[in-house]
C-alpha cells in the first residue's frame, strides 16, 4: 500500500516537528542484548521533547519507577556497536 511505504522517513517532516511540540506524553521502546522488549511511558506538559536536528530528539529523563531499563538497553546497545 502506498500510504504504508511513506510512513518511514529518514528525517523528522515540518509535520513531526508540530507533533511533537504539541504533544504531552509519548512512548520510548528499546530492547535488551536478548531482544526482550521495554516500553516507557514519558510525559510533561506540551513540548517537553526538544528537537535537535531532523534526525535526532531529546527527552527528558523524570523521576519515576527508579527502573532505567530503556536507558540500560541503549548503553547495552551502545557498546555493543561501539
């Protein structure tokens, strides 16, 4: 389907930018060197995700469940590729 092969993009469309400005709340997935999945939630009033580039975002780390495992996976994954 045409609308589906458009849907990845390798750099972030105005549109996107005006998503994410807007936007309270959001979901970070990341998985472990074993492929075990982890979904975060992550919120803050209404432009709490800063757009670096268009390819890159940043999102605040709050305080929360104490866990960290998305931030684990993506050191993992770091070094794992580094």
């Amino acid at each position: 389907m045409p609308r589906a092969a458009t849907k990845d993009r390798p750099r972030l469309h105005p549109r996107d930018r005006e998503w994410l400005a807007a936007s309270p709340f959001c979901l970070i997935a990341t998985s472990d060197d074993t492929g075990a999945c982890d979904v975060s939630p992550k919120g803050d009033p209404a432009g709490f995700v800063h757009v670096i580039d268009d390819t890159t975002i940043a999102i605040p780390e709050r305080p929360g469940n104490r866990r960290a495992d998305g931030f684990r996976n993506v050191l993992k994954k770091t070094r794992m590729w580094g």
